[in-house]
C-alpha cells in the first residue's frame, strides 16, 4: 500500500536551528551512528507531486505548502516560526495548509504563532486545523486568534477556492477523538458539498485512510506523528521508529484505492525536544 516517492525531491538547502533546553543548554546536532543526517539543527523541504482524483486542467500545477505540528512554546519561539515563515513565503505558495498542533499546550502559546504566521502569503490563502495539542486548553480560543491572524480555520466545514473559474474543496476536520468520531465530523464537514468536485481533507491524526477513502477523499494531509522525532532507520521508504508501533502511517504518501494520504513530519517536537535522524518538515505538493 505504501507508495514509494518517485515524483518528489528535497531540498538540500537547510538551516541551522539553535534550539534551547529549559535549563538554558544548547541542542544542536546528534551524531547518527547509522549515518545520514539528522538531530533538531536543520529542516528539509520535501516536494511531492500528487495525482488528485477528477482535478481539472485548470488546477493542475497548483502549489500547496503545508506545515504543521508548530508545538509553539519553550522550544519553538516566535524567532522560529519567522524563518519557517521567510522560507514558506519564498517557495511563492498557492494554499498554505496548517494540519494541527498549532501550540503545545496552552493558550497564550498561539499569540506568537498568530504574530508570525499573519505575514504568511498565499495566493488563494491560509488554512487550518486544529490537533490535539490545541485541545490541551481552549481549541475555540486559540482557533479565534488564527482567524485573527488570518489563518481561516476549516472546523468540520469546507470551503472552495476558485482557480480560473474551477473548484477544489478543502475539507478541515477537527482533531478527532473520544467522542469525535472521524464518520461524524467528516459527515458534517462535507455537508452540502459538491462530490463530484476534487477535494482535499485536513485531519491532524493520519489514522483514517480507511474510512476517507470509504468517504470518497481525494488527498488527506495529516501530521500527528512528527515523523517518528527518533528515527532508528529507513528501510526500502520503511521508517524504522517507535512510532509506527501505533500506526503504519508515520511519514510521506500512502495511497488506498483512489485516496491518498500525506504524512508531513511537522516542525516541532513533543517530549524530548529533540529529532533524531528526523529533520522537521515543510512540505510543498504540487497538483496534477
Ligand atoms: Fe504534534
């Protein structure tokens, strides 16, 4: 099922990242005894090409950039999230998609993502999601200030965005959890939509590729999962990591019939601040 990444390439321009420990030490590069690179110095940007079900001519070359999981707090300042911003802007985006985990546990901790991410510049805007780390306080409060900030946020809706007098649907989900089942979030985000329009899903946990594809999505892009943040190894496109003990679906495409699905790794780290062998992520998928 998983689909090796034949149409995608990164970029090996990187940026050195100080991150500071609570205690005021400096994290800078692991060595990684199984060669490659990695610790929490650097970021990749992964291109994708992604074949989108019913897409017409008129979307095709669409470019969207997606980053999620910021985990803004101790150990993602608003200095951070500026040069991902700087660097987001450069790639001249189309869609910018924000999957979740916009905070990593409180609600004063999005004030510096809305002071960053409102110079974000899209040409057919900014869209959002909510993860289970913007539950861990006030979803609703910390989804108001992205408004503000300019990032619309898609909360069990969908919303068109029109490119030469043709349609694709972005469909956000919440965070789906006890009692937020995806069947009833996803039901009520697709109400009233046009099926037969290419569509495009927002879900902050990557674990319903079964069921979008039951729904008939075209593209689901996730985060959740940071892409393991320990990476033991990557066997023939396997992620060798902890991490996949919960889910197959750690990073990258997968597709189930006509579904696909984008695990991007995000840019932030919970637990440990620190990745290993796992460089956070922005992710620019073109549409074809
Ligand atoms: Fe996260």
């Amino acid at each position: 099922m998983r689909n090796p990444t034949p149409n995608s390439h990164v970029d090996t321009g990187r940026r050195r990242f100080l991150k500071q420990s609570a205690a005021g030490l400096a994290v800078v590069s692991i060595p990684n005894p199984l060669g490659g690179v990695s610790a929490d110095d650097e970021f990749e940007v992964v291109h994708k090409r992604v074949k989108l079900p019913r897409l017409p001519r008129e979307l095709r070359g669409l470019r969207i950039v997606m980053v999620s999981d910021i985990h803004s707090g101790p150990y993602m300042s608003k200095d951070d999230m500026d040069r991902y911003v700087a660097r987001i802007n450069a790639l001249k985006p189309d869609v910018i998609l924000l999957p979740g985990d916009f905070v990593q546990s409180r609600n004063e901790e999005v004030e510096p993502v809305c002071d960053a991410f409102v110079k974000l510049r899209a040409r057919h805007g900014v869209y959002g999601s909510t993860g289970n780390h913007d539950y861990f306080d006030d979803a609703d409060y910390i989804s108001k200030e992205l408004a503000h900030a300019g990032v619309r946020m898609l909360r069990n809706e969908h919303t068109l965005i029109e490119v030469k007098g043709k349609e694709l649907a972005l469909v956000g989900l919440d965070d789906v959890r006890s009692g937020h089942p995806f069947d009833s979030l996803f039901r009520q985000a697709v109400d009233g939509l046009d099926s037969s329009l290419p569509n495009i899903v927002l879900c902050h946990k990557p674990y319903y590729l079964e069921e979008a594809s039951e729904y008939g999505a075209g593209l689901m892009v996730s985060g959740h999962t940071h892409g393991g943040q320990f990476v033991l190894a990557r066997v023939f496109g396997t992620v060798i990591t902890p991490a996949a003990l919960i889910s197959g679906y750690v990073e990258g495409l997968y597709r189930l019939d006509a579904t696909q699905l984008y695990v991007t790794r995000g840019i932030g780290t919970v637990g440990i601040p620190v990745r290993f062998n796992c460089p956070p992520e922005i992710t620019v998928l073109t549409l074809v």
